[in-house]
C-alpha cells in the first residue's frame, strides 16, 4: 500500500498536487521530487570511468554527482569506478541496484559510459535488461522518466539498427 503524497516541495516552495500528479509520484513518474511525508530519498551511486593516468577527471565527477543528488533531493551515496575499457565496474555497479543498495547509477556524462559508442550502446542495454534506472546528469537523461526512457530505448534501438548493417 502506497502512502499518497499531498504537496510537492520544489524550488517556489510546496505546492498542491492534483490527483494525476499524486499517482505520477508514487509511480516514480516524476523524477527526483520529494514529497512532504518524511519518506525516504532516492538513494543514488556514482559511476566514474578514467583512462589510465587521468586521475585528475574523478573530483569533477564526484562534484557532479553531488550536485545532481542535490537539485534532486537524492541521497547522494558511494560510487564506483572503471580505469579503462571494459564493463567490470558497470555490472557491479548495476548489481548493487538490483540488490537493493541503491535506487539509481549516475554518471555525469554519456562519455563515461564507454569509449566507444558500441560500448555506450552495450551499457544502456546492460541497464535497460538489468532494470537499473541510470541518470546522465549534463545530458539530463534520466531513465526513471517517461521521456527519458523513450530516449534511451531509441538509442538502443538505433546502436541495434547501426550495428546490423
């Protein structure tokens, strides 16, 4: 049994909400908004990904990260992070969400999900299977949003499309 919301708090203060608007809450429909009833926030991991010897680009990462959970009301939680190619760190952080660590992997741009655009293409389908909602905090592509999704579908669907010529 969901607890349905009455007000939504955003930056002009609380605001009433309608009713399609309390079901869009408690469906999750509406993407990093806190609702006034003491429930919990989202609770957000961080994915970093660094070529080797660049260990510079990772506080900017962090700081990104912070920042996003910030304007969202997300808890901001651990991270985890790849040094070079591959998806090791990706399925980790992937099963730390299906276990119920954390509600949502955030990366602060597309770039950090693969060097390559196939590897891009393989991340979000890893995701997407998973069932992991995946937030790309510059690009504002978020996964738990109706758009957002539809957005990331198309990208796999067009990465399939490119792929099989």
């Amino acid at each position: 049994m969901a607890i349905m919301p009455d007000r939504l708090i955003s930056g002009d203060g609380e605001v009433e909400l309608s009713v399609a608007e309390k079901v869009a809450v408690v469906l999750g429909a509406l993407p990093g908004t806190r609702v006034h009833r003491g429930e919990v926030p989202v609770r957000a991991a961080l994915f970093t990904r660094q070529a080797s010897g660049s260990a510079a680009e990772v506080p900017g990462q962090h700081a990104a990260f912070r920042a996003a959970c910030e304007v969202r009301g997300w808890s901001a939680g651990g991270s985890v992070g790849q040094i070079g190619g591959g998806f090791r760190a990706w399925q980790a952080v992937l099963r730390l969400v299906q276990r119920g660590r954390y509600d949502v992997v955030v990366v602060d741009t597309w770039d950090r999900l693969s060097a390559t655009e196939a590897g891009k293409i393989h991340a979000l389908r890893m995701a997407r299977r998973a069932g992991v909602r995946l937030l790309i905090s510059e690009e504002g592509i978020d996964s738990g949003d109706p758009i957002g999704l539809a957005l990331v579908d198309s990208l796999i669907s067009a990465g399939a499309a490119v792929a099989s010529r």
